[in-house]
C-alpha cells in the first residue's frame, strides 16, 4: 500500500468515527443525556478521553521515535548515565497537574450529584424480582412497572416472535414512571428482595437498590421525552427483563397524570372496602363507587 492510500484509508477511518452521532444505534461513546449533571459527566469524560489521547500520542511518538532512530543497526549507542533530577521532577510535575486537572471538576460534580436538597418532587422507587414499584408519597399514588407485553412474548423460548420486530425490545415497560420537566425529583432507592440497581443513562444516575436501605439520588431533566434504561445489578433469572423507563413531561400534564391516578387509585379501594357478599352486592357497590366519582 502507497503511503498515499494509506493516508486516505486513516483519514477514512478517522472521519467515519466522527460521523458516529449520526448512527445513533452505532453509538461507542456515552450519551450527552438530559441534565446538567449528565453534561457535567459527559464532558469530564471526554476531558479525560483527550488528555489521555494527548498521553498516548507523546508517549507512544518519544517510544517509537527512539525505537526507530536510535536502533543498533543504524549505530547508536546506548546513553550510560545514571539518575536525572530533571527528569524525575518533570514526570512527577506532570501527572500532578493532570490529576489536579481531573481531580477539581470531578470532586465538583460528586458534591453536587450527592446534594438532594431541596427537591420538589420525591419518588420511592422500590427493586422487587422482577420489576420496579414507583410510589409517589405526598399523594399516595403506588404502581408497579413490569416489561411490555410484546417483548415479554417475544422473549420466551421458541416464541417464533422475531425480537428485531419489536420496537424498544426489552426497553419498554407496561407503565412507566413519570415525572416532570425542569423539576428537582429525589429518588429514594430500596428493594424488597435481592440488590437491584436503578440506572438511567441519559440522566447520569445510577445507584443501587438494597433491602433494608434507602439509597437516594436526584435528578432534574431539561427536556421532556421518554427515556430509557435498565436495572444494573445482576439480581437473579430475569434480570435482563426489567427495565426503567421514565416518561418526562411538562408540570401541567404531570399534574393531570397525578391526580388521575390519585383518582382510578380510590376507586379501587373503595371497590376493595365494599362489602361484597354475593355478585349482586358486587355489581351495585362498583355501580355505587362509580357514581360517587
Ligand atoms: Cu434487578
């Protein structure tokens, strides 16, 4: 290969990595996401991905320079001295600097990840074998939130369901969690069985689920949509199906979507307290409770 080609092969590869955004389902990095911690994250990732870059480049180029000019074939002669104050100072100096550089925004970012303060909003979201419950204290509301149907068909043995057919395959859920935009939500994190682990790629939160704890974590999303991700603790069989979805939407329509289930909720419990005895009572306590809402 001419060096020619050769370069136009590297420019080729170089320029297909960067066009990556554009395939999405191709993606090797991690998402921006959709908060500012999630951006904070991402861009001290990528701090660290180009000083580490800048790294190899110099290392690597002093290694293979010296490789190739100083072989012994060409006549050199190996340098005999011993110990370099310099050169001690100047490797120690450097990497000090690198990780004071890495260490700031870092520590930055952990401090405020932590800080739940202040929230508007707080969701318990409770790891069970397998499937999330999410329950909203201040208005009682609790619902359970389980794989999709059309993946759970899918996914069983000898289904003859292709999987590929299924939009969102085992990243769909049948009721998803649903909070608000521009929203400070705390997540108060626990499980009722075995560690599970609550992980939301585009938010840059991820934190473990433990019977007998209250993990939190908090987050506030800048753009509605529905997001997706998937528990992050290997916790049994079915592990593999129970993914997190969340649903993020404007304050009006999350107000909407509460008080509906504040409503449908009573409901139910009221058609659980009524006395039914026989069909009949039945019928007439569920006409009863419809009435009355
Ligand atoms: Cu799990």
């Amino acid at each position: 290969m001419s060096i020619s080609k050769r370069f136009s092969a590297a420019v080729f590869v170089i320029a297909s990595l960067t066009s990556i955004p554009a395939l999405a389902d191709w993606a090797l990095n991690m998402p921006r996401g959709v908060t500012d911690i999630s951006h904070k994250v991402f861009d001290m990732h990528m701090l660290a991905f180009w000083i580490m870059c800048v790294v190899a480049v110099v290392v690597f180029g002093a290694m293979f320079i010296s490789i190739l000019n100083h072989r012994k074939s060409k006549g050199a002669k190996a340098a005999d001295f011993h110990e370099s104050v310099a050169v001690e100072v100047v490797w120690t100096i450097i990497p000090f600097i690198i990780l004071i550089v890495l260490a700031l925004p870092a520590a930055r970012t952990l401090i405020a990840q932590e800080d739940d303060s202040n929230a508007e909003l707080t969701v318990k979201i409770t790891g069970y074998q397998w499937k999330w419950q999410y329950e909203y204290p201040e208005s009682g509301v609790s619902f359970f939130s389980s794989l999709a149907e059309e993946s759970r068909n899918a996914r069983r043995l000898d289904s003859g369901i292709d999987p590929n057919t299924i939009e969102n395959y085992l990243l769909d859920v049948d009721k998803p969690l649903v909070i608000p935009v521009d929203t400070k939500v705390r997540l108060l994190l626990t499980a009722n069985d075995v560690i599970h682990s609550w992980w939301m790629p585009e938010f840059a939160i991820k934190k473990d689920a433990i019977p007998g704890f209250i993990n939190t974590m908090w987050t506030k999303v800048n753009e509605t949509g529905t997001y997706r991700g998937q528990c992050t603790e290997l916790c049994g069989r079915d592990h593999g199906f129970m993914p997190v979805v969340v649903k993020v939407v404007e304050k009006a329509e999350f107000n909407q979507w509460l008080a509906a289930q504040v409503e449908s909720q009573d409901v139910q419990k009221q058609l659980a307290e009524a006395p039914q005895d026989t069909v009949e009572d039945a019928e007439k306590a569920s006409a009863k409770v419809i009435a009355a809402n």
